[in-house]
C-alpha cells in the first residue's frame, strides 16, 4: 500500500484527524495528505519518493526554498552552543534591531514563539493602552487560534465550513466585531457608532486566509484615519504578509502605517518565531516595565532567531523582491493565460511572492465574492496538479507562496501542466 495511506491511517489513531494543523487533513479537497520526508530548493518529496514543485513553501516561511545552505549553517552553529538559555542573548537584540531598521511601524518589538502569540498578545497591549475591550476584525481574516480571534475567521475555518470555533465563550466572543473587508461604508457605520469604545482593530493588509484577497486602497486609508480620530490602535497581521509582499510587509508597499505589526514565519525561517511590535508608547505598557502581561520560555530561541537573521540577511540581497515578484506575476499570468484558451472561468492574482487562483471570472475582492467561486473545479485542478508532481494549497481558501528558488523553468512546466487540465475541464 502507498506509504501516504499508510502513515495516515496510523497517525489517525494517536493524532485527532491524522494532522497536527486542519487544513493538511486534506479534507476539503478529498484524499489522503502526502507525508513528505525531503526539501530542498523549489523541491519536496514524499515517503513514497515522489517528486513535487512546492507551492506552499511551509504557508509562507521557505522564502529562500528548502533547506537553504546558510539558514542550515546558522542553525546549526547556533545549537552547539545550546538549543536555549530562557535568558537575554545578543543575537535576540539583533533580530529585534533588523525588526525596526526594516518595518516602517515598529519602535520596539518582542519576539515569541508564534504568529498566533504574537496576534494575541497585540491585542492584549492594545487593550491594556486604550483601557477599552471592544477589539473589531474582517470576515474571512485569520489571525492564528487564540478565542477572541476565532470569530467569523478564516483558513481552516472556512475551509472547513464552521468559520466560529466551539470552545469560545461567549463572554468572550462578544468583545469581537466583525466587519466585511474592503467595505467602506460598513467600517464608517461602525465607526460612528462605536469609534470611541474600540481598542483595536486587527486586519491582514493583504489577505491571505480566505485565498488572497487584495485591500482596496481608498479602504486601507480609511480605516487608519478612522483609528487614529477615534483613538483605536490599528494593528496590522503582517504574519503572513511580513517580508513575503515586500521587505517592510505591506505597509511599505501600501504606505499605510499600524500602530502595531505582528510577524511570524518568514522571521523565523522555517523555524518558530513570531513577534508583535510598534509604537513605543503601546510597547512601553508590556510588563515588566508596564502592567500588561506577557512572557515566553522560548521566546528569541537561539537556533530560531538563528535561522530567521540568516533568511533576513539574504532577502535583503538587491532585487530580491523584484526577482520574486517577477517569478510570481510569471506563474499567475502563464495560468490566466493557459485558462482563458481554453474559456475556463478563472482568474489570478499576485502580490510579491504570494498569489491566488480563483475559479470565478473576476478575482474576488470579498468574502461573499469568494463563497461565490467554484470549489469542486479547485479541488479537480489541485488532485490534477498534484498528481502530476505540483504541491499547492490544499483548499480554495488558501494563498499560495513562491519562493526565490523556483526557476523560471519550474513555472513553465507547472503551467503546461494546468493547460494539460484546462483542456480537459473546457
Ligand atoms: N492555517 C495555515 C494556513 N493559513 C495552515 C497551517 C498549517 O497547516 O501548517
């Protein structure tokens, strides 16, 4: 029997739904999840042997490809002199002043262990600054699994259909608003009505959780005036966006400044690191200088914050990110291109290294855009492409990642082979 199958159906005894994170369950596509055992560049392969083009790269982090020399010798040289301390190193202080040299909003910055610690614990400052509770996000928007952000949320939620999670109070929940992204005339409504009782307000800059969704402009200017009249602390979830858009994350790309960021996987490399900051007045309320908690045995991990300085080092080579950029707007245009041969509706869409494809005509700039596009030719086209040796995003939900490894070649032969099933689907 294949070895997917077979490690599957072990894992389903001892792990709830065979998968250490939902969307891999694969359940929304059908199949069984491939259990991959090798990466290197561009390149995974499976406990069967099989080869596959990568575009997940981790969900963002392997911008760099897998297995890249330096990360693994900055790792490596790291953990020989110890995997963690639980104490201040100079290698935590240089990630921290990379952080505010290259992030327009951050002043200062604290490193945990995850994007879901870092969303957490923003809101928990923003909160303790403002003295207010009420904290609004966007439909469809994920910002990791801590309850207060679990409301209408994204990723695997809505991949799996149940976009609130059981499990949160409603005490707690009732603290969350939700609002439809990129609609102006609802963020004023709630605004006038509110504006003066909300701490916060979270939102991804360019969404990458329902599929990628890109912010109107005139939307993302709005919400940071309404924030700053009405005294909100506007926190921009760069977790995904953060060094994959551009190298100052979509803030510098969009010229909108947060009051406060939260980053996590393309930091730290592969490796777990996340990292909230901003504003030094905000930032100055975190114990043990203010009384808002937060704290983290792991937090700056000597082999993580190792691996992350060595990705950071080398995405700021020149024309990274216009190289990026340009492998990616390739591999989005050669598919537009090959479907609208053959009249398939169906469109994409890029923003540095990370894009979306849509089976609708137009790309979705909503939530109820995006409910409105057709899932079973997604999950036709993922069986094909991954049947044919291309590991993309196992849900319609989900974005997808390129990294600076990928050849020009490799998009070509990931194109021909959509062709091979746009032909077929026509
Ligand atoms: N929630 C992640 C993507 N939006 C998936 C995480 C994972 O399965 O690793």
């Amino acid at each position: 029997m294949n070895q997917n199958k077979i490690l599957f159906e072990r894992s389903q005894k001892v792990i709830p739904g065979g998968v250490n994170s939902p969307v891999r369950a694969f359940k929304s596509v059908g199949g069984t999840p491939i259990f991959f055992k090798k990466g290197l560049g561009s390149r995974l392969w499976d406990e069967e042997g099989r080869e596959y083009i990568d575009y997940i790269n981790s969900w963002g982090p392997m911008i760099l490809g897998h297995a890249h020399p330096e990360v693994l010798k900055a790792v490596q040289s790291a953990s020989f002199d110890s995997l963690s301390f639980g104490a201040p190193t100079a290698r935590e202080l240089e990630m921290a002043e990379v952080l505010v040299k290259l992030v327009p909003s951050i002043e200062q910055v604290r490193l945990v262990s995850s994007g879901t610690e870092a969303t957490m614990s923003a809101i928990r400052v923003a909160r303790g600054f403002t003295k207010r509770d009420t904290l609004v996000k966007f439909e469809g928007c994920y910002h990791g699994h801590a309850d207060a952000l679990l409301v209408k949320a994204g990723s695997g939620l809505l991949t799996f259909g149940e976009p609130s999670s059981a499990g949160v109070p409603a005490d707690v929940a009732k603290h969350t608003l939700t609002l439809p992204y990129n609609d102006e005339e609802a963020l004023n409504a709630l605004f006038k009505e509110k504006g003066d009782t909300l701490a916060a307000v979270i939102i991804e800059p360019v969404v990458g959780n329902m599929n990628l969704i890109i912010p109107h402009m005139s939307f993302l200017k709005m919400l940071r005036e309404l924030c700053t009249k009405h005294g909100a602390v506007l926190i921009f979830d760069e977790v995904m966006t953060g060094f994959r858009v551009a190298l100052g994350g979509a803030q510098s790309l969009y010229g909108v400044i947060p009051d406060l960021t939260t980053l996590g996987k393309v930091i730290g490399g592969g490796l777990p690191v996340g990292a909230f900051g901003g504003r030094r007045d905000i930032m100055q309320c975190l114990a043990p200088i203010g009384p808002v908690y937060q704290a983290g045995t792991l937090s700056g991990n000597p082999a993580a914050v190792a691996a992350g300085l060595a990705t950071l080092k080398l995405v700021q080579a020149p024309h990274f990110y216009e190289e990026l950029t340009a492998k990616t707007k390739l591999l989005v245009e050669g598919l537009m291109k090959a479907a609208h041969t053959f009249n398939i509706k169906f469109s994409a869409q890029s923003v540095g290294g990370m894009f979306g494809l849509y089976f609708s005509e137009k790309a979705p700039s909503s939530f109820d855009e995006i409910m409105k596009s057709n899932r079973e030719a997604f999950n036709q086209f993922f069986h094909h492409m991954l049947t044919s040796g291309f590991y993309f995003g196992p849900s319609a939900f989900e974005a997808g990642f390129v990294s600076h490894a990928h050849s020009d070649e490799d998009i070509r032969r990931t194109v021909a082979a959509a062709q091979a099933f746009f032909q077929v689907l026509k």
